[in-house]
C-alpha cells in the first residue's frame, strides 16, 4: 500500500510527494525509540535526494514544548516544534519510556497523541509508546506488540486479544506497533517499504548496516 501518506507539493515546476512525520518527545522517552526510526527515515530520505527526490521526507521533533527534551538517562534532543502547533502530518512515531506509569497518566501527553492520530495516516508507536496508543483507544480490536517484559501490562490495560509478544513489528493499517527499543528500526524500514517500496527499505538497512528481515512482523488484514 504505497504512498498512502502523502501529500503532493505544490510547485509548477515539480510534481513532488512528501511524507510529512511528526517524531512525538517527551521527557523521559527512550532515546532509541526515537532515534533509531529517525535514522531509518533520514537514511531514506537522503537516498531518495540521490535519486532527485529532494526533501521527500519532512521530518519534525515535536514535543509539549518547543525546546530541550531530557531522554531517559540525561541525553537531551531539542524539540523545534509544539505538538499543539502541529496540524498537519502523515505520519506520527510515538516512543515509550521506562516509566511507563507516569507516561499513561501524562494526559496532555495523551490528547495530543490521540489527536494527532485522528489526523495522521500512520501513527506508529515504539517499545512501551504502545501504552499511550492503548490508553487512547487505538489498539481496541487491533493485533499490536511492545516490548516483551510489558506485553502482560498491557494486556491488563486493554486486553490480551491481538497481543503478538514474539514479533518485531505488528502493522494494523493506519497503526503500526513496534517491540522493544531497537525493533523500532525494524518497524520504522516496514514504514520505509509502505511508504516507497521493499527497493528502498532494503537499501536504507545497507546503508545503515542493520540486519533487516522484511518479513520479521506481521500484517493484520
């Protein structure tokens, strides 16, 4: 299902899709939640400028604030965008956190994440960011997935129906979960081959170097 998140640009001159993707940041998030999917997609966006697509990928930090965000153990990432301020997207990537409480009961956290889910085509969740996709009624009839050690706390969240606690990512349409901290990666190349085709997502996990089974998740039809 290509290119389902796209908007065209436009310009006279050029008849360019774009993928616009907000990366949602928090503070105590799980910085490869969100790193490891932002590396993935800024890898395929520069593959796709070799090819003359330029700017095929818009990708944005957003967070409550604009500003420093502290991940989980101290490392700050600068968030250049509200989420409030954000009104447009294709696609969101919501990350998890060891605190897995305290970000379920962050409701401000939680409506801008369901809002942002109302608007965008895909919204993806990494690691324990299930949680707040859970919370928000998104996963209500869906088959997910998160981290191992969590699939049982989720299941008391919402139920254990359409729980996947062995696969890497779960794509359920316009939701796409993925397991614990490095398999977002692995999600964030299915999300590569949705968007532009299996070609890229195998090239953008040779540039990077990673390991990448396309067939390591499942497809909820």
């Amino acid at each position: 299902m290509p290119y389902e998140a796209y908007h065209r640009v436009d310009d006279p001159c050029i008849e360019l899709l774009v993928t616009r993707i907000a990366l949602v940041a928090f503070d105590g998030m799980d910085l490869l939640d969100t790193g490891g999917p932002y590396e993935v997609l800024l890898t395929a966006g520069r593959l796709l400028a070799r090819s003359g697509l330029h700017d095929a990928m818009e990708i944005e930090l957003a967070g409550l604030r604009v500003g420093p965000i502290r991940a989980y153990g101290g490392l700050s990432l600068n968030a250049t965008r509200a989420l409030a301020d954000v009104m447009a997207t294709d696609v969101v990537i919501v990350p998890g956190a060891v605190n897995i409480d305290a970000l379920v009961a962050n409701t401000e956290l939680l409506a801008e994440v369901t809002r942002l889910a109302g608007i965008a085509s895909i919204t993806m969740s990494v690691c324990t960011g299930s949680f707040l996709l859970g919370a928000a009624g998104l996963l209500d009839g869906r088959a997910w997935t998160t981290h191992h050690e969590d699939v049982e706390g989720l299941s008391a969240l919402i139920g254990p129906v359409g729980a996947h606690p062995d696969c890497r990512w779960v794509d359920s349409g316009s939701i796409v979960t993925g397991g614990g901290l490095s398999s977002g990666i692995a999600a964030a190349l299915h999300l590569v081959e949705r968007l532009h085709g299996r070609e890229l997502a195998v090239r953008t996990a040779k540039q990077i170097e990673y390991a990448w089974d396309p067939d390591d998740g499942v497809i909820d039809d």
